[in-house]
C-alpha cells in the first residue's frame, strides 16, 4: 500500500513556474513508476510525466521543454517542475505510484490544483 500527498500547487501568472511536491508512504518506492498526471474541467485526464526508479523518464508533447519530473528515492519524493506556465495548464494535478511490476498496484494522490491566470 502506498499513500502519496501532493503539494505546491496554486495560482501563478502566465509565464511563471511552480514545483509540485509528492510525499510517498508505504514500502518500496523506488520499485514504483511515479507519474503527474493532470485534468482540466471537461476533459479526461492525461499523463503529463513519468520517471522510472532508474530515472528515466517521458513527457506529454505538451509539456516537453518545460516541465521537469525528478524523484529523490531515499526521501521517498516524486517532483515536477513547472516552467513557462500558460493558461493551458490550469488542471488539477495528481501524482500516481504505479508497479513496476504488477499494473494492478497502482495509486493515486488527492490532488493539488493549479491555476495560471493574470
């Protein structure tokens, strides 16, 4: 069982940057795929990164170039940087915890909201 509590969220100006925070509690982080996923009002939720125990990582096409997803394994921490913020990536944030292997142990945080207006 994992528990993960995101944080970091907010409004911010176009333009402007924010870094979001998941706390991970449980057993055996760095087995888990740790993932940002976002969803804006009337749409689905999408991917926006990932990042492998190992480190490696992929992006949403739309974020590429601004966005930055890290992990610090030891502290149990999963980080995405945001940069260059537009109004187009006003969302609700949520961090998920996904087995590497087994799909089925797949975990999601509460969320944390971020608003980009002027």
């Amino acid at each position: 069982q994992v528990q993960l509590v995101e944080s970091g969220g907010g409004l911010v100006q176009p333009g402007g940057s924010l870094r979001l925070s998941c706390a991970a509690s449980g057993s055996s982080f760095s087995i888990y795929i740790m993932g940002w996923y976002r969803q804006a009002p009337g749409k689905q939720r999408e991917l926006v990164a990932a990042i492998t125990s190992g480190g490696s990582t992929n992006y949403a096409d739309s974020v590429k170039g601004r966005f930055t997803i890290s992990r610090d394994n030891a502290k149990r921490m999963a980080y995405l940087q945001m940069n260059s913020l537009g109004p187009e990536d006003t969302a609700a944030y949520y961090c998920n915890a996904r087995h590497a292997y087994s799909s089925t142990l797949d975990y999601w945080g509460q969320g944390t909201q971020v608003t980009v207006s002027s």
